[in-house]
C-alpha cells in the first residue's frame, strides 16, 4: 500500500508539471489597453475592433486585437469600454504661457502691436511664465494633446512647467529685435535661446529650439545666425512665417521677396523648420516650402478669430506637405485642446473651396496626430499607434450623450468630440490623466494661483 501511493504521487507530480509546461508563460508589460476601437494612424489607417495595445516602459510593444491578452500580462489594464483609442495629439504651435492673459481685449483691431506687446512688456516674468505654463500644458493634457510646439519668454521656465505636468515639448525661446521683459540688450534672447538649448538638448521630454518671432521682427543678422546655430545643436527653428499683410508687404518693400523666399534666401527652410500660420503664401512660395520639407502648422481657429485669412493648408496636404495642426496662443485662439480645432479645419475648409467633400474627417485626424509628427519630423517616433513608437496614446470616452451614437469613429472624433471626452491620456509610457482627471498637478491649487495673479493683470491691463 505504501509504495502505491508513492508511485501515484509521483506519477501525478509528474502529470502537474507535464500540464503547467504546456501553459504558455505571458511576457510582462506595464500597461495594457483593451476593449477599444484603436485608430492605429498607421500607413493604411488601421482601425482595430475591440483592440488592446501593450506598453512596456515608454514604447508601444504590440498592437492588435484582444487575442494578445493570451499573450501579454500588465501591473496596469485600462478598459477603453469601447472608447476609441487614438495616437496622442500634436498641438504643433502655441504660447502656453498666455493663458494668464486669456480672454482680454479680444478684439482689439492692431491686438498684437497695441495691447500684447506692452502687456508683455510690463507683466512677463518668470514666475508668470511658469504659471500661465502649467495651466496651459494641464489644459492641454486633458485634451488629449501630448506633444505641444512652444514659443514664448523666459522659454526655461516654461519647459519646467511642462515637465511637471509631463506632456512632451518642443520649446523654443521666442528672439526678437524688440527689448523684452528677458532680454533688454540687442542679443539677449538669443543668448538666452543658447544657454537654453545646452540645457535640455538630451532631455527624455523636452526637445530645445529657437523661436525666432517673425521674418520682420527678428534682425537679419540673427536671423543668419540662428540658421547657423540651428545646424550645429541639431534643433528645430519656430516662427510665425506670412502671418499678416503688414509682414508680407514689408518684407516685400524691404526684400523684393515674399516672406518665405526671403527666408530660404538665409538658409533658415529646412527640414527643422516649422512655419507657424502661412496665410499670405503664394504658389510658388508653396512649391519652395515643399521642396525645403519645412513643417507647417496650420492655425485656423486663431487666423479665422483675428480675421487674417484662410491658409492653404488643405492644400499643402493634399501635396504630401508636412501640415500639423496648431492653437496658437490662448490669447488668440483663446483653447488650447486640437479636437476643437479639427471641427474648425473640417468646416472651414469646406467653406473656403465650396466643396462638402473637402477636407474628410479622416484627414483632419490624420493631421491632428501623424501630421503633427510629420510636421515637427518625428513621425518615425509620435503620431501614431505602432510597435516601437513612443507610448503616447489617449482613450476617449464614447459614453457621454454628444458622443451617441457612432457609426464612423473619425466623424465622431471631429463633429461630434469636444475637449471633455477625453479619458486617459498616456505620455513617454506614464498615465498623466484617468479618469479625465490630472495625475501630475494640484488642479485646484493651480487655478488657485491663476486666479490670484489675475489681480495682477487687470491692474496693467486698465493702464493701456
């Protein structure tokens, strides 16, 4: 009797161990998406029903249907609950900062020259920069934006801000002609751009650049200079390119060139260039641009809102150009979210050609993420949902009422989405906003402060 049970339970150790090696052992990641509609944005537009995507550290390892939950285990498994899930946006030009000003004088004929240029002047600072930053990046992080493309002042602080919230950075340090509350001296923000760049130029988030503000307000001799310092660190180049007909006519007058050949003539249209507007563009402008592969930000809310124009960006697409989609500002544009602005492109452009066939939902996604990544050159890493890309990816929610129901995902995400849709928001591989609610900040004690330095503002703002 004994030894018949030794012999048994060594025959059915041996049964347990032959059935576990049989079970495939699941490789380990750190977040798994599942149960969504996955608008991959890859070559073909993929979209996968009841897809899972699978995260490992900051990279996407694999994406496809719920068949590689077999196959992967995660710490942390979100339930899109049949959200679609999409390709974190590129908000590919604004002025995070100026959210402390949103809201003011909104439409004041000559904005720029006769009310933000003096309020800047006056009310810029550090401690402003960084504030009116982290707002703006947190307004941004809720929308779905994970990379944004920054021009401003005392541009370090700010990347400091956008840092903290964790969302993905081009900043560029804004260099103009004109003293400014952080470079009083000719060729103290140029200075300022360099030590910038030196700081951040191997940071994981943030990617240093020059701003140079616009074609006739930065001085030649900078201008030539920037080119130059551009190719040596290796970092893309920001500007407002034929964004007014002042600016046009001038350079014009002063050139005998249009804006964008004069910059060409300088060597500045390259492949890390990004043109912030191009409203006053004409075809052969539009050839050169496309043949120097410059990144275009098309900012239409904020051109539509200043009465300026329509660029052609639709276009410039259509040719393969490299078109992003930009806020500008939030006190020109006044939100700082890219699915509000995709209903604006869709319709506007629509508008413009007297074509209802114009500019498909599907394009105007395409531009609000792979776009944006073509348009800042790095569609090898952001902009869409593939094996080996960064893992920036948002979930948006399909339970509220405006998002009922959906027959084409695409025409819900620009006619039907707003900012509040937004569920989860996931940037470098770590979950900034759940349950569309910031992780990284205080919200409350951010909007606290805010409102705090609004006194502050109004006081300068009833002087001009």
């Amino acid at each position: 009797m004994k030894s018949y049970l030794k012999g048994a339970l060594l025959l059915g150790s041996l049964f347990i161990v032959g059935c576990s090696s049989l079970v495939e052992k699941k490789e380990s990641a750190n977040i798994i998406i599942k149960n969504g509609t996955v608008l991959t944005m890859n070559e073909k537009r993929d979209i996968i029903e009841n897809g899972v995507i699978v995260i490992k550290n900051n990279k996407i390892i694999s994406v496809g249907t719920e068949d590689l939950l077999k196959k992967y285990s995660a710490n942390k498994v979100i339930d899109a609950e049949d959200g679609i899930v999409m390709p974190g946006m590129i908000n590919t030009h604004t002025h995070a900062s100026m959210t402390v000003f949103r809201s003011l004088a909104d439409d004041v004929p000559d904005r720029l020259n006769r009310y933000i240029f003096p309020l800047e002047n006056k009310m810029v600072s550090p401690e402003m920069v960084y504030l009116g930053a982290r707002h703006g990046a947190t307004e941004m992080a809720l929308g779905g934006v994970t990379t944004m493309v920054d021009m401003y002042l005392f541009e370090d602080d700010a990347a400091r801000a956008v840092k903290e919230v964790g969302l993905r950075g081009v900043m560029t340090q804004n260099i103009i002609k004109y003293p400014t509350a952080d470079g009083q001296k000719k060729g103290e923000t140029l200075e300022r751009a360099i030590a910038f760049v030196e700081k951040y130029k191997n940071d994981e988030l943030i990617t240093p650049g020059f701003g140079p503000h616009g074609p006739h307000t930065v001085t030649k001799e900078e201008l030539l200079k920037i080119k130059e310092l551009s190719e040596k660190y290796n970092v893309p180049v920001s500007m407002h390119v034929a964004e007014t007909d002042v600016e046009f006519d001038r350079i014009k007058k002063d050139f005998k060139m249009t804006p964008v050949e004069y910059l060409d003539s300088l060597g500045l249209l390259n492949e890390r260039f990004i043109a912030a507007h191009n409203i006053f563009v004409t075809d052969s402008d539009i050839e050169l641009m496309k043949k120097r592969d410059i990144g275009i930000a098309h900012n239409m809310v904020a051109n539509i809102k200043s009465a300026k124009g329509i660029s052609p960006a639709l276009k410039m697409h259509d040719m393969g150009m490299r078109v992003g989609l930009g806020t500008d500002g939030p006190m020109s544009g006044n939100t700082l979210d890219i699915i509000g602005q995709m209903g604006y492109v869709a319709k506007l452009h629509k508008l413009d050609t007297k074509d209802r066939s114009a500019l498909p939902p599907k394009k105007a996604v395409e531009m609000a993420t792979i776009g944006g990544a073509r348009a800042i050159h790095r569609e090898n890493e952001l902009g869409s949902l593939e094996i080996g890309k960064l893992a920036d990816v948002v979930v948006i929610e399909t339970k509220s009422v405006n998002m009922n129901p959906i027959f084409d995902p695409y025409s819900a995400l620009v006619y039907s989405a707003n900012a509040s849709n937004v569920d989860t928001v996931i940037v470098n591989g770590k979950v900034i906003v759940e349950d569309k609610k910031i992780k990284t900040v205080d919200l409350e004690k951010n909007s606290k402060e805010l409102n705090n330095f609004k006194g502050k503002v109004q006081k300068i703002a009833e002087t001009l």
